[in-house]
C-alpha cells in the first residue's frame, strides 16, 4: 500500500520546477476555471516561504494589489499550475520573511542578488 502511494506522487513529480526560494520575485501562472471556461492568470508578487516537501511542498507569494497585501499559497504540483517565471532573485538572510507584512513603501523592497 505504501509503495502504491510513492508510485502516485512520483508521477507528480515529473513536472519541471524552477529553483526558487524565500526573497524572489515570481509570476505563477494558474488555471482558473470559471463555470466552463478556462483561463490562465498569472499571480505575481515575493515568495515568503516554501515548506512541506516531495508532492506535498507548498509555497505562499505575496503581492500589493490596490494598496492591500494579498498573500495565495500554491501547492507546487499542483496541475493547475502553468508554469512559474522566476523573475527576480532576492538577497534576503532568511528563508521565511514574514516581517515582509509589516513593512510598507520603499522599506518593503528586496535588493536583488547580483548572480
């Protein structure tokens, strides 16, 4: 039974994934399904965290939309997801930047690591 399990999740995770983490900039392009329509929208903002590991690994992005914090978590094999752009790298000294929600304006910018 357990080995039936591992065999399921690792079909899952055949899905090519960027390399990303806490600090970078990200634009996620999910499915969205509206009655019997479908659409693709992307979500752009900071990763904040990544946790879980293997089929269960989730990440949450943060964006300003109108001047109000919207944060979304992804399961990362989620089928509904696209693909994920990386398009920032952030130099951050933490891997979970939850301090990020209290902070507004110039303060809540991430310098970008120089590659």
């Amino acid at each position: 039974m357990h080995n039936l399990i591992k065999e399921v999740q690792e079909e899952h995770l055949n899905k090519e994934v960027p390399d990303f983490k806490g600090g970078d900039t990200v634009t996620v392009h999910y499915r969205i399904r509206e009655g019997n329509k479908e659409r693709i929208q992307p979500f752009q903002g900071v990763v904040l965290q990544v946790r879980g590991s293997d089929t269960t690994k989730t990440f949450t992005v943060r964006k300003i939309s109108d001047g109000i914090g919207v944060e979304r978590i992804f399961p990362l094999f989620s089928p509904n997801i696209e693909k994920i752009v990386v398009n920032k790298r952030g130099a951050v000294r933490r891997s979970r930047i939850f301090y990020l929600r209290g902070l507004q304006g110039k303060k809540s910018r991430i310098k970008e690591k120089r590659v």
